[in-house]
C-alpha cells in the first residue's frame, strides 16, 4: 500500500484519539468511582421531605396538571410513572442521580412529596451506566464506535511496522489472554 494510504489511516487514528480523549477520560474515570463508590461513600442519599396541598380542580384535571403543579412544588426529572388510583395519585419522576416520589389524596389534595438526591458524583455514576436519558446513549454509542475504530486503527498502524510487529503482537496476546484469565477467574 502508499505511504499515503498510511499518512491517510495515521491521521484519521490521531483525530479519533483526540475526538474521544474526554470521553475516554470521563467513563475511565467514572468506572473506577463506580466500582468504590460504596466503599468511598460517593453514593449517600439524601432526602427531602415536601408537603402541602394542591387545588382541587388540579387534582381533577389531566395528569399534566398535576405534573406540573408537582413541579412547582420542587418535583424534577422526567416522568417515569404515574398511578391514578382511586383514593390517590402516585408520581414518579427521575433524573441521574435524583428520583422523586410524590403522593396526592384525591379527596383532600394534600401532597407528600419525597425527593432523594445522590449528588454529583452519583450523577457521574448514573451517567456512566446509561441512566441519563435518550440523548445521553449518543455519547455512549459514539464514545464506544469512536474506541473502536481508535484500536482498530492502531492495530493496523501498529502491524505495519515489521521491526516492532512482534513486539506488539505479543503484547496483544498478552492483553487477551490476561482478559480471558480475569474473565474465567472472576465470574461466576
């Protein structure tokens, strides 16, 4: 193949590389805060405690409404469930790292609403794992098409070189092998 062809696939696996820095950052970063999170005591929740009542006609009205006046009331995140039962309303709304839980009596109008809060490093967490919602699953889906394309590049960069070909195939097999014995080692 032409040197150009090289110069061509080097600068394509220099410019994924530098595209995909932060996110590589970000989620290597955010794995390991995820795996001590106990430990490290990242993961504290703390809770909030609302009361009060909400209008009658609301409580009558569409479920909009009631989100909404929820909302005033310090409710956040996107609606996740919402139970119009008999006596009373239940709603659910999250976000990363955040879930709110309200509670209407139909007959009176009177709210409990419970909000619970991880702080950020728990938004770091929930981030990583996927939990932040439809648009959030683009950086993961281009995080992980960026890394890929960045190691197959490389790859190919890397057995071009016939002085160090051996040197990294053996590397290579050592980082598979090493995966696969992790793998074995520590699951069930």
């Amino acid at each position: 193949m032409s040197s150009s062809f090289w110069q061509v696939l080097r600068t394509i696996h220099i410019h994924l590389s530098l595209a995909s820095l932060v996110l590589l950052l970000f989620f290597g970063l955010t794995g390991v805060l995820l795996v001590h999170a106990e430990a490290w005591g990242l993961d504290l929740a703390q809770a909030t405690e609302k009361h009060g009542t909400i209008a009658a006609e609301v409580v009558a009205g569409d479920r909009l409404q009631v989100v909404e006046a929820l909302r005033q009331q310090g409710a956040v995140g996107a609606v996740t469930d919402f139970d119009d039962g008999d006596a009373e309303i239940r709603v659910t709304f999250e976000r990363p790292s955040q879930r709110c839980d309200a509670r209407i009596d139909k007959t009176t109008g009177v709210f409990d609403l419970n909000i619970e809060s991880r702080g950020v490093f728990a938004l770091f967490l929930d981030l990583h794992t996927g939990k932040g919602g439809d648009l959030w699953w683009i950086a993961i889906d281009l995080a992980g098409v960026l890394w890929m394309l960045v190691a197959m590049t490389g790859l190919v960069l890397w057995l071009q070189l016939q002085k160090r070909r051996r040197v990294g195939l053996f590397w290579l097999g050592v980082g598979c092998l090493a995966g696969l014995l992790l793998f074995a080692a520590l699951t069930p």
